[in-house]
C-alpha cells in the first residue's frame, strides 16, 4: 500500500468517526438504548456498530497502514539509493 493510499485510509477513517459520532449524537443513541422502540433500534444499531468500526479503524488500523506504508517506502527508497 502506498503512502497517499494509508493516509487516504487515515483520514476518511476518522472524518467517519467524528460525523459518526455527531450523527449518532443527533439520532439519540443512547436515549434509544435505554428506552428502544422497534424501528429505532433498525436504525440505530447499524449506524452504532459501522461508527465502532470505522473508530477501530481510525485509531488502531489506518495509523498502522500508514507507518507500514512509509517504512516500507522508505526501505526502497533506501536500496535503490544503494545505501
């Protein structure tokens, strides 16, 4: 994986965390758990657990691919330099 791809990773992993956040703030996520009612619960749960997804991702996956990306450039980079 390229640099510019792990980054793009990066970055649309968390603008999904922080709209996911507001958008499960706006829908009433944890007034919907404590008091469910059947179609909000369709809707609700979907959206949560994509959000705890895309938070996984953003914090523990993308930041890898990133650094993987980068070192594995930087090793080329390194022997084709004949270093």
């Amino acid at each position: 994986m390229s640099p510019a791809r792990a980054t793009a990773w990066l970055v649309s992993s968390a603008l999904m965390n922080l709209l996911g956040a507001r958008l499960l703030d706006w829908l009433g996520l944890v007034e919907g758990l404590l008091a469910p009612q059947g179609w909000r619960l369709l809707l609700i749960v979907p959206l949560a657990v994509s959000f705890y997804a895309a938070r996984f991702i953003a914090w523990f996956v993308a930041p890898g691919l990133l650094l993987g990306a980068l070192l594995v450039s930087f090793r080329k980079a390194r022997l084709t330099s004949g270093d």
